[in-house]
C-alpha cells in the first residue's frame, strides 16, 4: 500500500470516528444528549402517571429545545416550562410514563437551540386569572379555584357533578415554640406565582413569613402541583427556620360532606400499621397519630367524641410496623384520599377526621440542634373522587405517597 493511500484511509477513519462521537454526544446538533432513568418505587403498577424531571441551567440568549425518546426511539409528548433564577434557568419538564411494579425505565433526553422539540398535548389543564382568583380548568371534567392570594388555597373544586369543598379552606398554620398560633395569608399576601401552566401539569408557588414575638422572621414557601391525568393536588410547604422557632405545622381543609345521620354515618379509613376503618356520628372525629415519642406505641387510632377520644387500634408493644399515614373520609357521593409524605418521621405526626367534614394534618418537629438544622417540610397529597374510592380512584393513597424516581443517569 502506498503512503498517500494509507495516509487518506486514516484520515476517513478519523472523520468517522468524529463523525460518530458528534452524532453520540450531541454536539452535531448544537446539544447534549442525556439519560434519563425513572424507576417505580413503591412496587406498584402504573398506567399513564405523571412525572417531572427539573434541569437547572445557565441562561443563553438561544432558548434550548428539548426531545424526550423512549427505549425504541419514539417521541415522548412533553411539557416544558421555565423558572428563570438570575444567571441560571430551571427548566421543569412534565411527561407520562406507564410502569410496571418496581419496573426501570431509561429514556433520551435531547436538549439544544438546534434540537427539534417533541410532540406537545393539545388538550388538557388550562389557566384562567382574575384579579380575585386562580383557576385550573381541564373542561369539561373539572375546575379548580385558588384563591390568587398565598393563604388557604382552595376556595372551590368542581369535580364529577360536585361540589367538593367548602372554601376558602386548606388553610396553613404554624405554632412557635412559646405557643403562639400564626396563619399563613391575609390581605396583604403575596400572590401565587404561575411556575407551570401546560395542558400537562400546572404548578403555582408562594412565598409568606410570620415573626415569632421578639424573633426573626421565619419565612415559607409553598408549592401546589396539579398533573392533568390525576383530581388531586400535591403541596409542599417548606420552611426556613435556622433558629428552630417553630414547633409545629398544619394543614386543615373542610370538606363538602352531607351531615351525617341516622344509619348513613359518614365514613373514614385510615393507613396505619393495618387498614383502619370508622363510622363517625354527628359530634364523632377519629384521629391517627405516630411518631418517634420514647415508649409510646409507634402508632395509634382514636375515636370518639370530640375531647373524649378512645383508643380504637393500637400498634403492639415493641413492634416496629409503622404508620402509611393516609386516609379517606366520604359520604356517600364525595371522598378525600389524602396522604401525607414521611409520616411519623418527625417527634409526632396525626391526622384527625371529623363527622361534619374537617380533616387536619399536624406536625410537631423535632427540636434541632445547633448542628443538625434538617428542613422542616410537609408534604402531602389531596386527592379528590366520588364514592366508594375503590372504585372511583384511579390511585391509592400509598400510589401517591411512593412516586417514580426520576433522575439523569451520570
């Protein structure tokens, strides 16, 4: 072989080889190509569920596109919207993904100016904004109302020829640790702000403070999540307080139960080390409560009347069995599943049922050292269907509390 002959068969493997690293890596399109793993958590079966995937970026004067395939190469439809941060843009990124129980799922991610976007949904959750208040409509199934101001933010849900609340209600509040009570909102909140608004997912987030007597500010925000396939919304209430104020957190929503009456009570479940089921008479609540009390059983049910609840079920003595920490509480049209995330992690966790409709979710913190200022967080989902739930819900409540993970693969 002459050298001007082996010289060009080296320099067409070389651009071969180029060529196929810019195709593998992205840059022939001005991108990267990146892997995106989702894996069921929680061993359950999964059709159509909603997941997000959050990409912090630096901003560019070119906005990136974004194109999701699947194992076989096949366009995923996405949703893509922006939070600008300063220098740096977070980018959410909603799709649906069908999982069998503990199943592992591997996807490309394209991103780039160059990139052709995926294939978006027509239909789905649209937005509509008045001075007074929010709304979330996916016509002609249901409609959320948020009231525009951070406080309670349910003011109405439409939903299966009902009306499901009586708002405005979802309220949040906070006790410090001298005893005093604060109630997140008033008129002079801050208004939501539109993070995500596509026919996929909508997300509104909020900012608001309280002043404990004599103390600095302890501020909190607050995520709502609204995934168009699903009746519920999913909050995340964080709070920054670096000099433990704050000794407790809750969540209280009314519901719009018919009264209860003879022989028609109204109904509640409850997740706890086993499935827990009351009938409550008018004046009658139920309460699950656990958390991490030295000697105290991990967790219990109570019923009763109200101030004189009784132990119903009791977790035995030195088990381990820990609480879901979920429940449904019906009449015989309107049910709330709600389920509240890592039940029983914190010094005590409950939730309280009511005859008349109110259900309340509270925290008591843990106190934090100096060295271990670990977030003070609550999250839990509410989950709205008609009666009974098994048949009207397309999730359990134990589906919402153990999502897919969803991560890039390094």
């Amino acid at each position: 072989m002459c050298r001007s002959h082996h010289r060009y068969l080296l320099s067409t493997r070389w651009r071969l080889s180029l060529l196929l690293w810019l195709v593998t890596t992205g840059s022939l399109w001005g991108g990267d190509r990146l892997v995106v793993e989702v894996r069921e958590t929680g061993g359950w079966s999964r059709p159509v569920y909603p997941c997000t995937l959050q990409l912090d970026r630096p901003a560019t004067a070119r906005r990136p596109q974004f194109r999701l395939l699947d194992e076989q190469a096949r366009p995923v439809v996405l949703q893509v919207d922006a939070q600008p941060q300063g220098k740096r843009v977070r980018w959410w990124l909603a799709f649906s993904v069908t999982l069998a129980p503990f199943q592992r799922r591997v996807f490309s991610l394209e991103v780039g100016p160059a990139v052709r976007p995926g294939p978006r949904r027509e239909r789905g959750h649209a937005v509509k904004a008045t001075d007074t208040r929010l709304q979330v409509i996916n016509a002609p199934y249901l409609t959320w109302s948020i009231p525009r101001r951070v406080g309670p933010f349910l003011q109405s849900l439409e939903f299966g020829g009902h009306e499901h609340l009586r708002g405005p209600t979802a309220r949040l509040e906070l006790k410090d640790r001298g005893g005093r009570s604060y109630q997140l909102g008033g008129p002079q909140a801050k208004r939501w702000r539109l993070v995500r608004k596509g026919p996929l997912a909508v997300t509104l987030a909020g900012d608001s403070s309280v002043t404990p007597a004599g103390r600095d500010a302890v501020a909190s925000h607050v995520e709502l999540d609204f995934p168009v396939s699903r009746s519920w919304v999913r909050l995340d209430w964080s709070l920054d307080d670096a000099n433990d104020e704050i000794a407790e957190a809750s969540l209280v929503v009314d519901l719009n139960l018919d009264p209860p009456r003879s022989g028609v009570p109204t109904l509640a479940d409850f997740g706890a080390g086993t499935w827990v089921y009351a009938r409550l008479a008018a004046g009658q609540a139920a309460l699950l409560e656990s958390g991490t009390r030295g000697g105290a059983p991990r967790w219990r049910v109570l019923q009763g009347r109200e101030g004189n609840l009784r132990p119903l079920v009791v977790a035995r003595p030195g088990g381990h069995e820990a609480a879901e920490g979920w429940t449904h509480l019906m009449d015989r049209t309107r049910c709330l599943a709600l389920a509240v995330g890592q039940f029983g992690d914190e010094q005590a966790d409950s939730i309280r049922t009511t005859a008349e409709g109110r259900v309340t979710v509270r925290r008591v913190f843990t106190k934090r050292s100096v060295t271990n200022r670990r977030p003070k967080r609550l999250r839990a989902w509410l989950h709205f269907v008609g009666f009974p739930p098994q048949q009207a819900a397309a999730t359990s409540p134990r589906h919402m509390q153990t999502p897919p993970l969803v991560r890039i693969v390094p």
